[in-house]
C-alpha cells in the first residue's frame, strides 16, 4: 500500500486501523456511545469515514520512530511499556484506549466543542478519532527499545486535522441516511448502513470556504485561512471594506496579527517607518528587528508565490485546497 514508506505496519494492519476506526466513528454517528456513567455522546451528521494516507503515515512513522510520547505536535499517540504482545494486538488495544476516554470521562462539553476545558478532561485522543470533517489516517509504530525498558509507540496523524479550539468535535444531528446529507466535501456520498459519509478523495475540496479570514494579493484571486495559519483555498471574490497598507494588499480588519504584521515587513528594512495601520510609532530598526522583519517578509513572500501558483494553473480560480501550513 505504501512500499516508499520503512515501516513495521503490513497492509493487512493499515486495514486494521482504518476499520477500527470507522468501527468507532459509525458508533458515534449512530449515538451508540455511552459513558460509565450514563451520559450518551450525542449522534452526529456529516462523520466522514477514513481512509488511508500515505502521506500521513510517512510523517506518522517519522514521529514513532523518535519515542517520544509527549511532544505537542503529536495529534495521537499510545505508549505501551514491557511489550510482550504482537503488533497485531497492540495496535488495536491503542485504538481502543483513545476510544475508551469518551467512556471513562463522558461530556465535557454540552455543545460538543473541543475546548480547553475538554483538553484538560483527557479526551484529546477521543476528540481526534471522531473528528468529523477528517477524512484520511495514517499510523506509524515503533518499538523503542533503546531506553531502558522495551517500549511501543504507536502514532496516527489525520486529515482534517482536529482539535481546534472552540470548534465542534463533529456536527450533532441524524446520521446521513442519503448522498444529499453530506455536505462538507464535493462528490459525498452516503454509507447508510454506517451512517457514515465518504468521498473518493482522500483530501477532498469544501463546498464552503472553512475560515472568514481573506487576503487578497490581485482583486481577483483571494487566499483563505484557518487560524493556524493553513491555506484552505482560493476564490474569486471582489473584497469590500478591508485596510488598504499602502501597498496595493488588502487586509481585514479581523485578520490575524501574525500575518498582518508581514505587510509591515515589506517596507524597506533599516528605515524610519511612518506610523503604521497599528498605530505604532515610526522606530528605528535594530538586529533583532531586522531580523524579526526579516522572517516576516519571507512568510509574506511565500503568500505571494502561492497565489501566483494558483493564477498560473488556472486564469479563473474558483476553490483550490493547498493543504500547506505557511508562517507556523
């Protein structure tokens, strides 16, 4: 299935995770979960089903193969200590500990969003396997024998990549019983038995652009963002109402700092600058701003080049999914 990627995992175990995960994930759609103590998680429309990515399972691996559980970047890890057990075991017992938090911890929130207060509640693992707009896994194990103690590691990265803050774990409401319920992703269909919906790509393009925040480098084309800063996509949209810098780059008000900042940069580094759209006074630039305006201007400049990307590929841009973090 992925013969470019050095790994333990056969195909027959990365069928294994991809079922038992849509195993878990159709239970949550049906509203078949419950917790110890009674509380029922809410049934859930538009969960995609899984598939595998080899992408993912690359970067996956890469992560395993360090044995280091508890870095932040990790979306989910199970760490296993003295294995004695096949991999054929070990891998569903992690998927079934990530499965089990929901059971053992219940609702967190009444709205199903995956908060702060959620992520200190131990279910940041749960929250991840249902995400409901992810639609591709990929996994890489690792056995860590080099510490002191024989040790498996187990990582599985998503995409859509979940556990944003304050956004929901997955839509509440009745599972697809038909292809006209799933509503995220062009070309979805329906699994009804499943209550599951998929699509036939693995990273699919929205029906809607995900993120209010906008740029637009030619009155033609606009670039859209999430909050971490990842391109989504582009329209073509005629913008109205945001801060002109000058520059010819139009800017919502709303915009994040990080990337509002970058417009800044582009003026000519060491030089007096005149009180900008921030209402900063004009400074004088020392190292460690040369350097700061530096880094910006760069991160600016890869926007730049994305959008040329995309005007070259096609005159008339309607959706385009990039799937690549820029300025993290």
């Amino acid at each position: 299935m992925c013969p470019h990627i050095n790994s333990p995992l056969s195909d027959s175990d990365r069928i294994n995770i991809v079922n038992r995960h849509n195993q878990y994930r159709s239970q949550i759609a049906r509203g078949k979960v419950y917790s110890h103590s009674g509380q029922r998680a809410p049934p859930g429309k538009n969960v995609y089903k899984l598939a595998w990515d080899c992408d993912l399972e690359e970067r996956a691996q890469f992560d395993a193969n360090k044995c280091a559980p508890f870095r932040n970047d990790i979306q989910n890890a199970h760490f296993v200590f003295h294995v004695d057990r096949s991999l054929a075991t070990q891998i569903p017992m992690a998927i079934d500990s990530w499965f089990r938090e929901f059971i053992d911890v219940g609702i967190a929130d009444s709205k199903n969003r995956f908060t702060k207060e959620v992520l200190k509640s131990g279910l940041a693992e749960f929250s991840a396997l249902a995400w409901g707009s992810s639609t591709a896994v990929g996994c890489g194990f690792s056995e860590c024998s080099k510490r002191e103690f024989l040790a498996a590691f187990l990582v599985c990265h998503y995409h859509e990549k979940g556990n944003v803050i304050d956004a929901p774990i997955y839509q509440v409401g009745k599972p697809c019983k038909k292809d006209e319920e799933c509503t995220l992703f062009k070309g979805s269909k329906c699994s009804k038995h499943e209550g599951l919906c998929y699509v036939s790509e693995k990273k699919p393009k929205r029906r809607e652009p995900l993120s209010r925040y906008t740029l637009q480098k030619e009155k033609d084309v606009i670039l859209r963002y999430d909050i971490s800063f990842q391109i989504l996509g582009t329209v073509s949209v005629n913008v109205t109402g945001p801060e002109m810098t000058g520059k010819g780059e139009w800017i919502p008000e709303d915009f994040p700092r990080k990337l509002r900042d970058a417009v800044v940069a582009k003026e000519e580094i060491g030089q007096k600058r005149p009180q900008d759209e921030f209402g900063a006074k004009a400074k004088t630039s020392k190292t460690k701003q040369q350097q700061k305006f530096q880094k910006r201007y760069w991160c600016w400049s890869q926007l730049q080049k994305k959008v040329d990307q995309v005007r070259r590929q096609q005159a008339n841009v309607k959706s385009t999914i990039c799937n690549e973090t820029i300025c993290s």
